[in-house]
C-alpha cells in the first residue's frame, strides 16, 4: 500500500531515478517467478477491464512487479503496483 502512495504522490524523477526504478524492476523480475510476458498478459487484461469505465492513457501507464510485507509483517509477498493516468471518465458512468 505504501508503494502505492508513493507513486501516486512522487515528484517529477531525472534520468538517474528512472534508471534506478528500471533496474529495481528487473532485478525483481528476475527473482519472482513471473515473466515478463505474465506481466504484460497481466497488463493488457486491466486494461481492458478499466477502458469499459473510463479512457485511460496507455502511453503512460505503468505497472510493476515488487515486494512488500504481508499485514502480519512476517513475509515478504509479491505486489503488483499500477499507476494509470485517466483521461476521462466514460459517460453514464458516476
């Protein structure tokens, strides 16, 4: 939940602190047992299930693969991180 508002509240990053995030994601990608094109099946499918609601910036959207602590603080678990911009709501829908 705190990556998540991290994201959502994060200030403009410079090339270095996107390099940074590019390698983090990758090295978790390497030690998760999801692929990449899991992730991206992943992708495409919430895309589709959020574009029935709303139109969202697909140029823009970002989902990641990473790690946090389970609610009792014990184990570290998998979680799946997504940042989508909304361009619009769709009409009829409030």
């Amino acid at each position: 939940m705190m990556d998540l508002l991290k994201l959502l509240m994060r200030k403009k990053e410079n090339s270095k602190d996107i390099a940074k995030e590019r390698l983090k994601l990758v090295l978790i990608h390497d030690r998760s047992t999801f692929s990449p094109q899991f992730l991206e099946m992943v992708k495409g499918e919430i895309i589709k299930v959020i574009q029935k609601y709303m139109e969202v910036d697909e140029e823009l959207l970002d989902i990641q693969l990473t790690k946090t602590t389970s609610d009792d603080g014990e184990r570290v678990i998998p979680a799946l991180v997504a940042n989508i911009p909304i361009r619009s709501m769709k009409q009829g829908i409030r």
